[in-house]
C-alpha cells in the first residue's frame, strides 16, 4: 500500500483527532500529567485542522490561509476570553494553536514528497 490522500488524511487528520479525544477522556478521569490534559488535544486539534487544509489544497496551501488558520485559531480563545464563546480563554492555548499549525506547515514539505514519490512509483 502507497501513501495516498487516504492515508495522509487518516495520519494527518483522523489520527489526531482521536488522540486528542483520548486525552480528554482520560483527562477527566485523571491520570494525565495537566500539560498533556490542558493543552496537549488542543494542539492536536490545530495540527489536525491546517493537514485538512493542506490536504484539500494537494498540500499547496496559499499563504493567506494558513494566515486565516491562525487568525481564527487565536480569535477563539479572545472569544472565549471575552465570554462570547463558553470556555476559559487561556493565551497558552492560542500559543499552542500557534505552535502545532506551525508545525504542520512545516511538515507539509515531507508529506507532500511522500504523496509524490508514490504518485511517481504508481502506488496510488
């Protein structure tokens, strides 16, 4: 089996989704360190959103977009600080956002080789 857009989306996107779910189940329940409870799925969840991006995009995302990703994922926690948005605004949390964005983007560069190399070999 090649890396496909299949595989790249349940990698990039589904599998952090539910390790992200995972953490806060389990986080309720204790035995979670409270960095992997308070911030670790939310991180999770902001890689998960710019991998679908860029793999909507066939992983050439314009810039403006991952501007946009970031501006929302911040405007979210300034909403829930206001009291717009039910939740605890917490500027750590955008930090992260910040920070797991950044690394898919940074990322995107492998798994657009990966996807390509197996377009190239006639996996997909």
């Amino acid at each position: 089996m090649g890396f496909n857009r299949l595989t790249d989306f349940s990698l990039n996107v589904v599998l952090p989704l539910l390790f992200g779910c995972a953490i806060y189940f389990f986080g309720r329940n204790g035995g979670l360190a409270p960095v992997l409870k308070n911030h670790a799925a939310d991180g999770l969840w902001a890689y998960a959103f710019i991998s679908a991006l860029l793999i909507i995009w066939h992983r050439s995302l314009p810039l403006y977009w991952l501007l946009i990703a970031c501006f929302v994922a911040v405007l979210f926690e300034c909403l829930q600080y206001k009291g717009f948005v039910e939740g605890v605004g917490d500027w750590t949390d955008a930090a992260v956002y910040l920070v797991f964005i950044l690394l898919g983007y940074l990322l995107n560069n492998t798994f657009k080789r990966l996807y390509l190399t197996a377009k190239q070999n006639k996996l997909i």
